[in-house]
C-alpha cells in the first residue's frame, strides 16, 4: 500500500514539475474554486424543503405549536409572518400528529365571541352559561401566563339565585383549575395558593377555600391550604429529607475528591429530620427601670375613715309602765371608736410575651459511609491513625449531630473517567469532514511541493554553479590578458544564469 501511494505521489510531483509557478497558483486557486462550489451544490441539495403546516394563527397559538414540534425533535420556522408556521415536507404527516396529539392549535371561547355570537332569541339562562364559558377560558389563559404552566383549565359552578325572598340559599360557589406543568416544573405552595386567590377573586361569591387546584396526576396540590401553615404533610417531609441527605452527600464527595480524585469516592449518607412542632409561650413582667423593683407609679388612691360614738343610758321601761317596773342593769354610758384607712398603687410595669415556634426539620441524627477506591491510595489501604484522622474529618465536615462515621477501602469497578453521551445535534455532517480532510490534504501538499522545490532549486544552482567555478580556475591558471576578457564574454552568453548566480554568491559572501 506504501508503495503504491509513493508512487502516485511521485506521479503527480512529476506531473506539477512540468508547471511554473503561476501555473501551480492558477492550479490550486481553481481547486478551491470548485471545492467551494461542491460545497455550496451539497448544501444547496441537502437543505430541507419546508412546507406550510399552518397559517393565520395568532402569536400565542403560533408560540405554542413551535414549541410543542421543536420539544418533539420536529424542526419548525415561521414563514413570510409569524402567523405561518413551516416543517420539512418529510416532517409535515408527523407535525400534524404530534400538535393534534397535544390538542393545538387551541381557539377558546372568549367574551368577544360571548357579545357578538348572541341572537335576540337567546335566554337569559343561555347568555349566563355563555359569559360563564368565556370567563373559565379568560381564566385559563390567564393561568397559562404564570411561569411553569404549560396548559390550564378552569370549571366554575356558580348556584342559580332564586328571586324568592324567603328561600335560603345554601349552596356556595366552587371551582376546580387543572395544571399540566412543563417538564421538570414544580409549582410552589405559594404560587399555588395564590392562583386559588386569582380564581376567587374573580368570581362573585367564590372563597378561596372553595376552589382545588389539581396537578398533572390528579392529586390536589392545595388541600393544606387552611390546615396550620407550621405543620408538614409527609410528601414534603421526605422530599426535604432527601434533599439533605443529597446535599450532605454532594458536598463530602466534592470535599473528599479533592485529595483523593475525582470518582475515587464514594459516599451513602443518612440523615433524620425532627419535624415536630413545638411552641413556647412566655409572659414575662418587670419594671420599666433597670434595678427597680417597684414600677411607675400610674394611680394613687387613699382612703381614711374615722368614726367615734358615745351613748348615755336611760330608766328602762316607759312611763304606762310605771305599776311594775322592770329593773335592769344600768350603766352611767358607752364610747365606740372606728377607724380605717386604704392605699391603692396602681404602678406602671413592663409585660413580655414571647411565642417561640421551634423551625420543623432540624437534623436530628446523622450516619455517613464512605468508600475510598485503593488504586487512588498509595499503599492501596489506610492505616488506623489515617483512618481516624479521615473519620474525625468527616464528622467535622457533616456536622456535629453525626452519629457514625465508616471508611472503607475497596478497589473500584466502575471507570474512573465517565462517558459523556454525544448530543446528535452536536455531531458535525460526514460531507463537512471530507470538505476539511481536503482542504488539509491541499494545504499539506503545496507545503510539501514548495519544500521540494527548494531543495530541487538549490541542486539545480549547486549544478550550475559547478561549470562557472571550474571555469573561473581554468581563466585564472591559464588564461591572461585580452584573452580573459573575451572567455569570461563567451561565458556570459553560453550560460548567463549561472555566472548571475556566481555574482550572487560572491556578493552575498562579502
């Protein structure tokens, strides 16, 4: 095969010999001319012929079908507007299934149709259902608006109001919104609880508590809404468990790769999470000045009471009485004396309440296991003080609520090195890499032929040179006078390009 390839090489160096130099420069010039061409006859013929899938759609519409081609390995453009939407004719059977699939393009009923579509022969009960549709569809799209929404739909169901005075009404209002999110989009409580907000409110009569926002699966996303906000439900417990537990994971096996390489350690950690509630309340009182143990006096109330009755005593009986009188033990008279006295203070003191609401989700307990690859260790194992010592580390870099610490030593049989899936709109076309091998194949060669010409050049001069120099010595030995000056004449038009060349030499010497 060598042999072969020298051979044409040869051929070809022979071929280009018989070429000067503006001959290989209009040669090489017209080789990347037709290069050029070839590439631009591949490109023009490769393209794809787009056709139109779509036309008069309104930019929410025509955003909607892009997206959902474009997320379906489909390639779309807009055409002469943005209303048309275009695919690749070998894509258009498949485009048209995938975005009916996805039930698009969508042409919900809006209040415009609910003015303008009526007659006068139209109910009041009809004209109430067409306002009502139309509100549910402003609502959706009002929905689809908030960022991770993909696509929303709204049901309201509003009790018919009786014209009787006495009936009781009751029956409330109630709406359900269905969510179908993007793709690895996750709506936070709040959020959701604020679109139960944006419903209600845009409804008359409607309470927030009465509207359910459902996800993709059908599971209620609001319905802890009323419950205490201070309180988890289990499905966030272990979701922020977990979290943890990958965070703590994460960051020891960055911390530990630094030392030991990156893909030499592995590291299983587990975490417990406290999630009960707990609130203190405390009142405390003091005085408003420091080191006082009396407060500020605020009120003032004195009372003093003093009272003091003195009595005689009198004959008994009356004077009818006087046949039979009754003798009683007299005395000459009484003294009674009352006193009282009150002091109310009313002082003016500090009161402190405090309700402390111990945070849900402190860690609790921590065990951690660690395997360290041997081919990543010197003597491929840990003596015990090393061991500690990466234990105590650890433990330190978990945190001080860990349990357990393990390390282990064990050889790995996973490669050190991942490997990366190539992206297949990342890989260059086939026809690209002939275009470059070329241009490098034609690169290389004219560097090769302009070595070889250089070399051949300089031979060439040597080989010249060679006569003019033997002839110089058989002037300078044999040869004077007259007869020099006419042989070096006869030289000069035998072979002027070698003694210009020999002049050449002498200047360039001196």
């Amino acid at each position: 095969m060598s042999e072969a390839l020298d051979k044409i090489r040869s051929q070809l160096n022979e071929y280009f010999e018989k070429f000067d130099r503006k001959d290989k420069i209009k040669i090489i010039v017209v080789a990347i001319m037709v290069l050029g061409v070839l590439t631009g006859v591949i490109l023009y013929f490769s393209r794809a012929d787009y056709t139109v899938l779509y036309n008069d759609l309104d930019p929410q519409q025509a955003g909607e079908v892009m997206d959902t081609l474009e997320a379906n390995g489909i390639r779309a453009r807009h055409g002469a507007t943005s209303s048309i939407v275009e695919v690749p004719v070998n894509d258009e059977k498949r485009a048209q299934v995938v975005v009916a699939t996805e039930g698009l393009p969508t042409a919900r009923f809006s209040f415009e149709d609910a003015f303008t579509g009526g007659s006068f022969m139209m109910t009041s009960e009809e004209r109430t259902q067409r306002m009502q549709l139309a509100q549910q569809n402003f609502l959706a799209s009002t929905i689809e608006e908030i960022q991770g929404v993909r696509k929303a739909v709204v049901n309201i169901a509003i009790p018919e109001r009786s014209g009787f005075v006495l009936v009781d009404d009751q029956t409330q209002a109630k709406a359900s919104v269905y969510l179908d999110l993007h793709r690895s989009a996750q709506l936070e409580p709040e959020s959701v609880n604020g679109i139960a907000v944006l419903v209600a409110n845009a409804v008359d009569g409607l309470e927030s508590n009465h509207v359910t926002i459902h996800g993709p699966d059908g599971r209620v996303l609001n319905q802890d809404q009323d419950s205490d906000d201070t309180t988890m439900d289990v499905g966030n417990q272990l979701s922020l468990q977990r979290k943890v537990q990958q965070d703590l994971e994460n960051s020891i096996t960055d911390f530990l790769s630094t030392v030991y390489g990156y893909g030499n350690v592995v590291v299983m950690a587990n975490v417990k999470l406290d999630f009960d509630s707990e609130v203190t309340e405390i009142t405390e009182f003091s005085p408003p000045i420091e080191d006082e143990t009396d407060g500020i006096a605020r009120s003032l109330q004195e009372l003093d009471i003093r009272s003091e009755s003195i009595g005689a005593g009198e004959v008994p009986g009356t004077d009818p009485n006087t046949e039979d009188i009754v003798q009683y033990v007299e005395q000459d008279g009484y003294t009674s004396t009352y006193e009282e006295a009150s002091r109310t203070i009313n002082y003016e003191i500090n009161e402190l309440r405090q309700q402390i609401v111990r945070a849900q989700g402190q860690v609790q307990d921590i065990t951690v296991a660690v395997y360290l690859n041997s081919n990543a260790l010197p003597d491929e194992d840990l003596t015990d003080d090393e061991r500690t010592e990466l234990m105590d580390i650890i433990s330190a870099a978990a945190g001080l609520d860990t349990r357990v610490v393990q390390v282990g030593v064990q050889q790995f049989d996973t490669p050190l090195v991942p490997d990366f899936d190539m992206d297949p709109e990342s890989i260059i076309p086939w026809w690209v890499w002939v275009i470059i091998a070329l241009l490098v194949t034609a690169i290389a060669y004219i560097a090769y032929r302009r070595f070889v010409r250089k070399d051949e050049e300089d031979e060439e001069t040597d080989e010249e040179l060679a006569p003019a120099i033997s002839s110089q010595e058989e002037l300078d030995l044999e040869m004077a006078g007259s007869e020099v000056k006419q042989s070096i004449e006869k030289l000069v038009n035998k072979n002027p390009e070698a003694i210009a060349n020999l002049l050449r030499n002498w200047l360039s010497e001196d």
